[in-house]
C-alpha cells in the first residue's frame, strides 16, 4: 500500500512534465547579412534627398568610365573582400549599390552587409537606368 501513493505522486509528475510547453531551442542558426532590394525609381528618389548617402557603382574601371551614375563613386565588386572599403568608412551611411545589369551589385551588397554595414539598398543595373549617365 506504500507503493501507491508514490506511484500516483510519479505518474502526476510526468504528467505535468509532459504538458508544459517545451523550452525554445537556442537561435544557433546563422542568419545571412541583408541589404535591401529596392527598383530605380526609389533610387532616384534616395538620390534627390540630402542625406548622406552615396552611390557605389560596384563595375570594372573601364565599364564605370564608359558611363556611370552622376556622383557615383567606383568600388569594384572584386576588390571588396574581408577589409572595409576605404571610400566607405560609416558604416551606418546610406549605400545606393549599382552594377551593369544587378548580378555584382547583389554579390558587393551582400558582401558589405557581412562586413555590418547596415543601411545598404541595391537598385540593379545601369543597362535599366533611364537616369543621367556621365561618360570620362
């Protein structure tokens, strides 16, 4: 007769046990750096405000000479690697990311968000640009 109270006493504890919400799991996942994908024309409309920001055109020199974005500056997407651009010291400073037609403008883009930049906006290509081009 002993038993049975600690029977009943063990059975309601796993009873219990058994209908308490479970622990949440740790956030172990790692997450991918984000910029955000935005269309030309809200570029355009980032440009017109004076806020700070820049224009990256992220192509070969001879590409950017060929014709760019007025004020953009040239970050070539193969030469950001590990260290942060030199031209691009805030790390908060709105960034407007651009390349020919938006493949390198997304890899530079992620490439930098990984680096902690944080306010960065990649617009595509300038073969879609119906902006002002300058040519050297």
């Amino acid at each position: 007769m002993k038993k049975r109270p600690i029977l009943v006493f063990l059975l309601l504890l796993f009873f219990i046990a058994g209908c308490s919400a479970p622990a949440p799991a740790a956030d172990t996942e790692k997450r991918e750096p984000t910029f955000h994908q935005i269309s030309q024309e809200e570029a355009k409309e980032m440009m017109a405000k004076d806020d700070g920001h820049v224009v990256v055109d992220v192509r070969r020199q001879d590409e950017y000479d060929a014709g760019h974005i007025p004020g953009a500056i040239l970050i070539p997407n193969e030469s950001i690697g590990f260290d942060s651009p030199e031209a691009l010291p805030d790390y908060n400073q709105i960034i407007l990311i651009y390349c020919r037609t938006g493949n390198r403008s997304k890899q530079a883009a992620q490439k930098l968000a990984g680096m902690g930049y944080t306010s960065i906006y990649e617009f595509g290509g300038i073969t879609t640009w119906n902006g002002d081009v300058v040519t050297d």
